[in-house]
C-alpha cells in the first residue's frame, strides 16, 4: 500500500518499489505509533477532529502501540515504510476513521520526528553505557595501585607513570564523549511535527502542544529548516564516531599490551580467540574488531555529510539515507562499548619494570634545582645517558666518576633516589603522573560518572 496513489494512473514498477523502499526504518515503529498518538490528541484538542474521532483514533492507536511493544505487529510486504505500515494497520482495526490521523502533517515532519525520538532514547543509553566503561577503567586503575609502567611518546619509554595515570587518561577521554552525547540531545530534543510538508498548514495545529506532550524542550522555528535538516543526525553520528575512535586507540593499546613485546597484560579466554594453524596463539580479535568497525563508522559520518552538502530545501529523498548510516554507527557503538567492557573487565595486568632510563629527565631537573639552565642539564644528562646505552648499561650503573665527568654537580646519591618509583614519588604536578595525582583525578572521575 502507498498513501499516494489517487493522481497515479499505473503502478509502481518493481524497480522503483526495490530501489526506493528501505526496511530500516521499521525499528521507529513505536516512535512512530507515539508520535501519532501525540498527534491526534493535538487534533482533537485544537478541534479538528472531533472527540469521537480522537478517541476512536486513539484506541486503535493503543491496539497498535501494544502490537508493536510486544512485537507481535505483522509487516506486510506491500508497506512502503513504517508512516505507511501505521496507517494501513490502524484502518484493519478501526476502518475509514484512520483516514483522519495524517490530518495537517506528512511524512516529512513525521519521520524526522520519529528520528529524534529514537535518538533521545539511543542518546540515554550511550550515555550510560560510556559511563560504565569509564568505570570499568576507575576499577582497574584502583586496582593497579602503585604499580608503575613507562609512559610513551612515539612509541618510545618517556616518564615512568603509575600504570593507573594511564589507564584513567581514557577513562577521561570517555567522560567527554558522554558529554558529547548530552550535549547533542539539547539539538535533537525539539519537535518537527507541525512542520507539515514544508510549511505547516491552514488548520489551527499546535505544534508546542505536541512537543510537551512528547517531552521535547520545544518545537521547530521555522517549518523549512524542521524537515530539511539532519544536523542533529550527523552530529549523532559524530559523537558515535568520535567515541569510536577513543575505543578505536584504547583498543590498538589493548592489543600492544598482550604482545609478548610488552608483556602488560592477559585477557581471559572468553575474550580471546584462537589460531586455525598456531596452537600456541590466543588473539585479541575483540580489540582489532573494535578498531576495524571505528572505520566504517566514520564511513557513516562521512555519509551524513555528504548528504547534505549538495541539498536544495527542503525534504529531498535523499534523505532517507540517514537511518542506515545512524542506525549502523549507534548498533556498532552500542556493541563496541559492551565487547572493549567485557575484554577490559576480564585484564590482568603484570606489566614489566620500564627501562631505567626513563628518569633522564628526572636527573636533569635535580641539575636544574642546583640553579643549571635546564639546556646545560639536559646536555650533560644525554652524553652520560649515551655512553651508558652504548655499553648496554643502566642509569642506575654509572659510577661516581662517570656523574661528575657528566657535570660537576651531579653525585651518585641522586641515582639512588631516581629508580621509576623514586621519580613517580616525586612527581609535584597537578594533574601529572604522580600517585597524589592518582587519588585525586579517581575521586573526581567518580564524581564525574555520578
Ligand atoms: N522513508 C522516508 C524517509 O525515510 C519517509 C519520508 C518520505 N517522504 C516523502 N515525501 N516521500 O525519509
């Protein structure tokens, strides 16, 4: 069935009917059976239906919704989209009265309205799930108490760190992609429905009373820009994108981590996989998933935005592409957060001692408390560090003799106290990887995820 066939003469070819019907938008079945239930008691409160009318719309409606929860509504292959498998339900259940409930709107305020419902609702839950896994990372990092790895720049040892200062750097980075994501809900919580086809209609609507009846914090402006735009789709899948790619880099740590090279950390066997050929193989393929579905999911925002570049105003078909991408990069989100969760919860970490010379610096600024230009200390620091790796030989190892070649202030009493747990103890940064840093940045993480 279509809702346009009276100025037609033939049917709809095949091809059109395959090329231009798209089944993803039957999951906003319920947001669509509630938008119209928002809809029609608007109708009859306005008094262009009268209540016998919205009462008997509204019953069918209910039928409807309670087909749809219990997921025993029955799609016929003749539905051209969801707008349309509503209405020709409705009029199996009450007859010609559904005819009335499209009354003063079209499927162009309806879908984009059945769009913000159910990214309100996936917003919600993505903030939720990103919290979870935020904590999952708190829990770890408490857990690692003061065990202390190299932090890396370039992929090279840098400052010894406590291993939790770098777990809790992307419990951070998701603490703002769970921002992100309430700060799109404020664009997506506004109601389209009264925009009509493009610019309202002669009858009395009231779209301010459907948008409080439906919860928004308020309706569209102008009825052109309320069918028109996606924005708050591609935003959506923006933020999707972007905490895919925090996943994204957490999860290529992930797999570093269980290399025999770095040795940090075994995941359980239920979050590894195995080798056809190599018995001795245990994969992190949850982690390389993770990484992989990070590029088709900004495949979707790319496809957000090229779909709107070229748009004259205001609904165009094209638009109808937008479910696919959003709905596949919140399905992939949604699945990366529980599988990285999973994998995280299930870590045991036993990282090895970092390299002596990651307190180099450390060594340098001692010189520079002695009141040396830190270009001097960082001179003299780098020739002794380089004799000692051209002999395959420690930080710790250089003689009384070897320190004051390297500048005159230096004494072997510093050694001692610049092991990596002596550099982390000393540590005096806000903020920087000292354990002090540590216990406050968990009690404010805790605080954020509250
Ligand atoms: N399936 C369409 C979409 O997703 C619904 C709106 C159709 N509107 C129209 N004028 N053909 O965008």
């Amino acid at each position: 069935m279509t809702l346009w066939g009276g100025g037609f003469e033939e049917r709809p070819s095949d091809l059109l009917w395959q090329f231009t019907v798209d089944r993803s938008d039957r999951r906003l079945l319920v947001d669509d059976i509630r938008g119209s239930l928002a809809h029609v008691a608007m109708l009859g409160a306005v008094g262009v239906l009268d209540e016998d009318e919205t009462a008997g719309i509204a019953t069918g409606l209910e039928t409807l919704l309670a087909e749809a929860e219990a997921g025993e509504f029955v799609w016929s292959d003749g539905d051209e989209d969801v707008h349309t498998a509503v209405e020709r339900r409705l009029t199996e259940l009450i007859g010609d009265a559904a005819g009335k409930l499209h009354t003063g709107r079209s499927r162009n305020d309806q879908v984009c309205l059945d769009l913000r419902l159910y990214l309100r609702r996936a917003a919600d839950e993505r903030v939720v799930q990103i919290a979870e896994l935020a904590n999952v990372l708190a829990a770890l990092a408490e857990e690692a108490g003061d065990t202390v790895v190299a932090s890396y720049t370039h992929v090279q040892q840098a400052q010894p760190v406590p291993l939790a200062h770098h777990l809790l750097a992307y419990a951070w980075m998701l603490v703002r992609d769970r921002d992100r994501f309430r700060d799109a809900y404020a664009r997506i919580d506004v109601s389209p429905l009264g925009a009509g086809a493009s610019a309202g209609s002669r009858l009395p609507l009231d779209p301010h009373l459907t948008a409080d009846s439906l919860g928004f914090r308020g309706a569209f402006a102008n009825s052109m820009d309320a069918v028109g735009s996606r924005d708050f789709v591609a935003e959506y899948v923006f933020c999707c994108a972007q905490s895919m790619v925090t996943l994204s880099r957490l999860a290529e740590e992930m797999v570093l981590w269980a290399t025999e090279e770095y040795g940090w950390v075994t995941y359980s066997d239920s979050f590894t996989t195995g080798s056809s050929a190599m018995p001795q193989k245990k994969n992190p393929d949850v982690a390389e998933l993770a990484r992989g579905k990070t590029a088709t999911v900004i495949g979707d925002l790319n496809t957000l935005m090229t779909l709107q570049k070229g748009l004259p105003l205001t609904y165009n078909r094209d638009l109808q592409e937008d479910k696919r991408a959003v709905f596949h990069a919140d399905d992939s989100l949604a699945l990366a957060l529980a599988a990285i969760g999973g994998m995280l919860e299930s870590a045991v970490f036993h990282p090895p001692p970092p390299s002596s010379m990651v307190t180099a610096l450390d060594l340098a600024e001692v010189l520079v408390e002695r009141g040396i230009p830190f270009r001097e200390a960082h001179e003299a620091v780098g020739g002794l560090v380089a004799t000692l790796v051209a002999e395959g030989r420690k930080l710790a190892d250089a003689t009384a003799g070897e320190l004051e070649t390297a500048h005159v202030q230096l004494v072997p009493g510093d050694l001692a106290i610049l092991t990596p747990e002596g550099s982390v103890e000393a540590r005096a940064t806000a903020g920087g990887g000292s354990m002090d840093s540590v216990r406050t940045q968990l009690t404010q993480l805790r605080a954020a995820l509250r």
